[in-house]
C-alpha cells in the first residue's frame, strides 16, 4: 500500500518525484520476475495503468448516468 501512495502522490517537488521513480521501478521488477509475463518497461507499466484509471472513470460515468436515468424514470 505505501508503494500505492508513492505513486498517487500529487506532490512533484524532487523528493517526491524520486520516490515515485523507485515505486515505478520496483513495480516493474517485480512484475518482470514473473515468469508468465512479458516483460515491459516502467513506461509501459505507467501507460497501461493510465488506460486503466481512465477505463475505471469511464466505467463509473456510465454507471451513474444510468442510475440517474433510472431514477427519472420513477419520477
């Protein structure tokens, strides 16, 4: 969980900025020592958990529009 608020953090002063770097990395070690994955870079890592925050934040939008919608109906 501290490696998570590592990366989350808001902050882009040097010290932060560093620690996220290490977080990064160690992500990437990490998922890289697992056999049945193909290796990727911290970029890599970063890009497609960008996709997936947005993917989330879509997903979360289209659900409550519904809701709204649903609740309009019973109106």
């Amino acid at each position: 969980m501290e490696r998570k608020n590592k990366i989350e953090n808001k902050e882009s002063d040097a010290v932060s900025l560093q620690e996220k770097r290490r977080a990064w990395d160690e992500v990437a070690q990490e998922f890289n020592n697992v056999p049945t994955h193909t290796k990727r870079t911290v970029a890599q890592l970063m890009k497609w958990r960008g996709e997936a925050v947005a993917e989330e934040v879509a997903a979360r939008s289209r659900l409550n529009e519904q809701k709204m919608a649903n609740e309009e109906e019973l109106h």
